[in-house]
C-alpha cells in the first residue's frame, strides 16, 4: 500500500441513507444534481485529492473552482468539501485562493502527508504540491496546511519548479515517498516526466513514461498506486490518467495501465484501458481504502462542451458517485468498478415487473419490429432502472434499447445482443449554437461489455448525468446530460421473445 495516501483505514461505516442532502451549491442552477456533488455557485471540473480525517471521522476533498464565471473571469482555486458517506457533503470553504502569490492561479495537483516533517513545515503537515498558471507558464508551487486541510499557505520559495518554456505542457504534480525519496510525476504533453527529490522541495529529472500512454494524446492527472489482484492477490503498481483518446476512435476520458515499480519509475506491462467508457468521466481523482480496494471519482464533464451550457445562473458542474474499484488478474489484468456508494439510495420501487413477450399478445410489434415493454413518464429527476434479460430456449432479442426523452433532451441506450456492442446516443438543446460542441456533445458512442449471455445493467438517472453499471463486469459509462425538464418518458424497447425483468426506483 502506498503511505503517502492519507488513509487511516478501510471505509468505515456508510450509510445513513434519507432522502435529504445538505446542498453544495449557493445557487441551484438548472442542472443541479439531487445525489450528487454540485459545484458552488461557479463552474467546477477536476477533482482534487481525497482523505480521511480520523478525528472527525469525515473524508476531505477539493476539486478545482472558478467563481467568476458567471461574469468571464478566469482562473481555478481548491474549493475544499467534507462528507461521511458521498451523498452529503458539506462546502468547506477555498482552501487555495488564486492569484495570491506570483505564480497565479490555482489547478491540479496532490496532498502529501508530511507525518516526519521532511519539509520543515511541521509534523503532519499537509503539503500540497499543485500548478499554477502564470507569467512563467504551467509552475510547479508547495502550499501547505496546519489545520486538516482545512486553509492553506503558499511556501515563500515558490514556484518551486519551472518549465522549458511558457507553451510547454508541465502539469499535474503526483507526488510520493518511497526508500526515502519523494518522486514527482508530471504530466508532459504525450509522456509522463519522473522527477526525485530528497527533501521535497528540490526536484531533479530522473525519466520519462512514454510505453503505452504516448499514443492516446494530450496527458493529464496521474495517479498511481500499488495494490493487490483480488483473485490471486499479486502485487501490481496502477497508473491512472486522464487522457484524450482521440486516436484510438475513443472520446476523452481516464485510463489505467498495470506495471511494476523500479527505482520510483512506473513500468507499463499492458496496453492503457479505460476505467469507464463514458464521456465525462475525467479529472480523476482516486484514494487507496485497503490492499485491494480504490475510491474513484471524477469530474462529470467534458471540455468539448461543459462551457457552452445554457445556464441563467453561472453555476455549472458536478462530481460523479463515489465508486469502489478492484484489480483482478483477468484478461492481463483488469480495472472493475465493485459499486457505485450511492446505489443504496434508491429504496422505493416504483415499478418491479417481469414480462414474458413469448406469451403476451397486447404488446404490438412496431415497423421496425420492436415491441415496447414500458412506457411512462416520470415526475422525478432522480431514478434508479435496473433491467435483466437472459438468454434462453425462446426467441432472444437481438437490440435492447433504453430511452429517456423530455422537452430539451433525449437519450438512447442501444445494447446488441449479439456481440455485446451498445451505443449511447444524446441530445440536449440547452447548449450554445456553437457548431463544433454541438457535434461533440450528441456524437454517438459505441462500447462493449466483456461478457454478453445475458443483461444486467443499471442505469443510475439524476438531473445533470447517467451513470451505467454492468454489475457482472464491473463495467460503466458515465456521461452528462442537461435536461430543465421535470418530466421524463422512459421507454425500454426490444425485439425477440424472451422475458425481460425491469425495475424503477426512486
């Protein structure tokens, strides 16, 4: 286990579900998420490190802010929030302020826990190691805490590295100690630098990271960590990132590669996958809670289009649902999502059905030859549809489709049976007529699920998202969705004879 996590232990005690969460927000825009985090008034993207704080027994997050954007401004800060269990959350307060000190603004970086006061800034300090966007370009600055993560002061030698020059890509400092050195991973263009220090504050290139990750584009967040396969509990380093995809047909999002560690520089040993297939899972951030076991979080949005939202109220953005995630040696090691730690919610079913279409003569067959299971609409923004289908003696169906359409927005989940290939479409009419973002936002996208005997899925509906879960797989694709649309018509639609089981709760 990596020690420069701040994790006191396992995940402790989750869960005292209701249906009332303390708001984030200081104004409810349009889009607000009702189970989700919302941005405070301002635009929010990437997630910044997470904690546990034993001694009050609540977990600290930040995640990047701008507060002016509403009125055009510019520049990020930490907007630090604590929760107990990923459903409340409560605003901490800016934890870093931008253009305090000369380096500028405030973006992603990492928390490091000085428990042996290397840095000088007292036992258990908490160092946070972040660039800034200023004069010199992207620099990498030290801000420190004595009170929990609570408020931060910026270190008076800042900025503590530069890059080679003002347009240069130098990002994204993922810092941590091992045999007494502290390494610094930094996102560079198409490549990963690796750079050592002794004392924390003087950093000295060491090497590169190219294998695997050079051919997906622009880099961005690293995250790294050494955990065990939960089926034959072998010692594995994961790299995780953010990455474009583009060249591979793929849409931006976060990746992982499984390797090993040699003198504090990360080894790929296999080809870079996706953590979910979604859009707008990016800017993640992630947190060891056992040998096993990572806590996963992300930024839903996408900067394709995030900014060209309608919004009467400056206030855009929110965090996905927490996700626990485990490696296992399968298919040269594979990344699953176990559970979202909000699935607990959804409590009240509103519909619990199973229909056999073998049998039943009321469900006409359209043009196209689909028959629609259901129906209706929705007067809530938040539901849980959890739909089965198994193979068997009788006809199966060869498309599964799941659609939910409002007044501004429309979404289509298209599952082939056959080869276990879905397409995700989208449409939303609250974005800006900018043609280039229109096109990115409603591109249809097409993924697979590893195992396809049957179907078992759930799709995870709020205001602002859908997040999908392939319960088998440990599979998901998470993406934003912008509806200001109360009422939603949710149909389930498919051909063949087979029974299908469906469920909707709220």
């Amino acid at each position: 286990m990596n020690k420069f996590l701040i994790v006191s232990g396992l995940l402790i005690g989750f869960f005292c579900m209701n249906n009332s969460h303390l708001v984030a927000a200081d104004n409810i825009s349009e889009y607000h998420q009702n189970y989700h985090l919302n941005s405070k008034s301002g635009f929010m993207n990437d997630i910044q490190s997470i904690f546990y704080d034993q001694s009050v027994k609540e977990y600290r997050l930040y995640y990047l802010h701008n507060k002016d954007f509403k009125i055009g401004g510019n520049g990020t800060e930490w907007e630090s929030v604590t929760t107990k269990d990923f459903i409340n959350f409560t605003n901490g307060g800016t934890a870093i302020e931008k253009y305090k000190n000369a380096s500028g603004d405030i973006a992603s970086g990492t928390v490091y826990k000085d428990v042996e006061n290397d840095l000088g800034f007292g036992k258990n300090a908490l160092i946070s190691y972040v660039t800034s966007y200023g004069n010199d370009g992207q620099t990498q600055n030290i801000w420190y805490s004595l009170d929990n993560g609570k408020t931060y002061k910026s270190y008076e030698n800042n900025p503590i590295m530069k890059p080679s020059s003002k347009e240069a890509n130098f990002r994204d400092p993922y810092v941590f100690k091992q045999n007494n050195m502290f390494y610094m991973y930094l996102a560079e263009g198409n490549k990963f630098g690796v750079y050592q220090s002794k004392d924390g504050k003087h950093f000295e290139y060491k090497s590169g990271i190219y294998d695997q990750v050079d051919h997906l584009g622009l880099l961005e967040c690293p995250n790294l960590f050494e955990i065990k396969t939960t089926d034959t509990h072998e010692k594995k380093w994961v790299l995780l990132f953010g990455a474009n995809g583009y060249e591979r047909n793929e849409t931006t999002g976060t990746y992982y590669v499984v390797g090993s560690m040699i003198d504090g520089v990360f080894k790929p040993e296999t080809d870079a996958k996706r953590v979910d297939d979604g859009s707008d899972f990016y800017g993640a951030k992630f947190m060891q809670t056992s040998d096993f076991q990572l806590l996963g979080l992300a930024w839903l949005g996408s900067w394709d289009y995030s900014k060209q939202i309608r919004t009467s109220t400056g206030n855009l953005g929110s965090m996905s649902m927490a996700r626990m995630l485990s490696l296992t040696s399968e298919n040269n090691y594979t990344l699953k999502t176990n559970n979202f730690l909000t699935s607990n919610l959804f409590k009240t079913k509103l519909v619990n059905k199973t229909v056999s279409l073998k049998n039943s003569r009321k469900i006409i067959p359209n043009q196209e030859g689909y028959k629609t299971v259901y129906s209706q609409y929705i007067n809530n923004k938040s539901f849980l549809v959890t739909l089965n289908a198994k193979k068997s003696t009788d006809e199966f169906p060869t498309h599964i489709h799941i659609e939910l359409e409002s007044k501004d927005s429309y979404f289509k989940f298209d599952y082939d049976t056959t080869n276990g290939y879905y397409m995700i479409s989208r449409t939303s009419n609250n974005l800006e007529s900018d043609t280039a973002s229109k096109l990115h936002y409603e591109k249809s996208h097409v993924a697979n699920v590893m195992s396809y005997d049957n179907l078992n899925v759930k799709l995870f509906v709020d205001n602002g998202s859908i997040e999908i879960l392939f319960p088998e797989t440990g599979e998901t694709y998470s993406l934003a969705k912008f509806t200001q649309d109360q009422n939603s018509k949710l149909s389930v639609k498919m051909n063949g004879s087979t029974d299908i089981k469906y469920t909707i709760s709220k």
